[in-house]
C-alpha cells in the first residue's frame, strides 16, 4: 500500500463535512497538470514512517470530531488494499468519499456492491476520446465509459469534475462530456492555476486559464444538461 500522506483536517475536500484526507501514491494517467506530481510519480513519494496502522489509530481517536474521511491520490483504485481499508474506515463510523480517475470500473463496482464508499467523485479530464492526445498514449474510453455508467446507476451520491484548462479543455469539450453525462446529479467545474504541475513544459507559452468570464460561459453550457453545475 503505497501511502503518499494524510492531511489531518479538510473543510473543502467531502462537500458539508469536516474530513481527513488520505492521499496515495502512483497514477494511471499522466495529466500535465496534475497539482499533486510528487504523488503521481508513484512511491518515491511516500513517508516512511505513514502506514495503514498509523492512520487506523489516528481515525479511531478522532472520532466524534471528524465528519468523514476522503481517499484520493494519486489514484487510489491501484492499491489491492484499497477495499481492506476503506472497510476499516467504516468500522470507525466514517462515511467515506473516493476521489478517481475512472480508470478502474470493476474496482469502483465492488466498493460500491460492497458499501465501502458513500460519495465518488470522478474526473473528467477531457472528451473521453481526446484522452490518448493529452492524458495518457494509447488510452481506451471504455473503462471511463463503464465508470460514467456504474456512477450514474449506483444510488450514492456522486459528482464529475472538469478541471477547466486549456487547450485540454474547451467549451466543445465541456458540451460533449455535459452531454455524455446528461442527467447526472453533479457536475463540478475546476478552475486551473498554473504552478506546481506535473508536466510545466507542456504549458509554455501557451495560453492555458481561464478567466472568470470565461469559466461562467462553460458553466453555462453544461448546466443545462445536469441536476446541478458548480465552479470550484
């Protein structure tokens, strides 16, 4: 179990709950701008001394403080141990949120089947055909597609999110993944800022924010097509 780090309190990471987070190391994919390299470039990253006892013990003593625990990455749908822990988790009381890539759908389902997660938040990095030109070489759209499905008949709650960068992300792009994910309960909107990402290269001299202005006419276009869209 490839641990990357604990952060011991969130007010913004499991929407109306106070959490801990619980971030693993190694990723699937390999967005450019990816706010979280260290983590994503695997086990190099992860604290000696940070193991699932440590974690387990500091869960059981904030009990009756904590609202609820998010396990994100990374991407923790790689770690065989994933459902043993979030199994402990639960133990404790905790609801539980899982941060993803989609990339992993029989993962995703047998949480789901199994009642260890309560809430999946599931990022939409681009058009899921556009992905081998800008995530990942070679990447097939079926396993996201899977995903997008087991979400949206799974009965938890659950959002997408878009993190709103160009030229990744485009108003086209946002109407087309608004539409593939037509009715779901929510869609978030990430805004993007340039610095400590996992590929700076792949932005130089490249316009790639977007103004507020801007971020509203994507918002725009996608909430039409779902329950509820929000700018983060």
């Amino acid at each position: 179990m490839y641990l990357g780090g604990l952060q011991k309190s969130s007010l913004i990471d499991y929407p109306g709950k106070l959490s801990s987070v619980i971030f693993f190391a190694g990723c699937s994919f390999d967005c450019p701008y990816c706010h979280n390299p260290e983590l994503a470039k695997g086990c190099a990253a992860c604290p000696a001394d940070l193991t699932a006892a440590h974690i387990c013990d500091f869960l059981k003593k904030r009990q009756g403080f904590l609202d609820g625990v998010v396990v994100s990455g990374g991407e923790p749908t790689l770690q065989p141990d994933l459902p043993d822990l979030c199994k402990k988790i639960k133990g404790f009381g905790y609801p539980v949120k899982l941060d993803t890539n989609g990339s992993r759908p029989k993962v995703l389902e047998q949480l789901i089947d199994a009642r260890l997660v309560d809430y999946i938040a599931m990022d939409l990095k681009t058009d899921p055909e556009l992905y081998s030109s800008y995530i990942k070489a070679d990447c097939n759209p079926d396993p996201l597609l899977a995903s997008i499905r087991i979400l949206m008949e799974s009965g938890i709650d659950y959002e997408f999110r878009t993190t709103c960068v160009k030229p990744i992300v485009t108003l086209e792009t946002i109407e087309n993944i608004s539409q593939l994910i037509q009715g779901a309960r929510r869609y978030a909107l990430h805004r993007f800022r340039n610095n400590a990402v996992l590929h700076p290269e792949f932005f130089e001299g490249v316009e790639n924010e977007y103004s507020e202005k801007e971020l509203t006419e994507l918002k725009a276009a996608a909430e039409s097509w779902v329950n509820e869209c929000i700018l983060r």
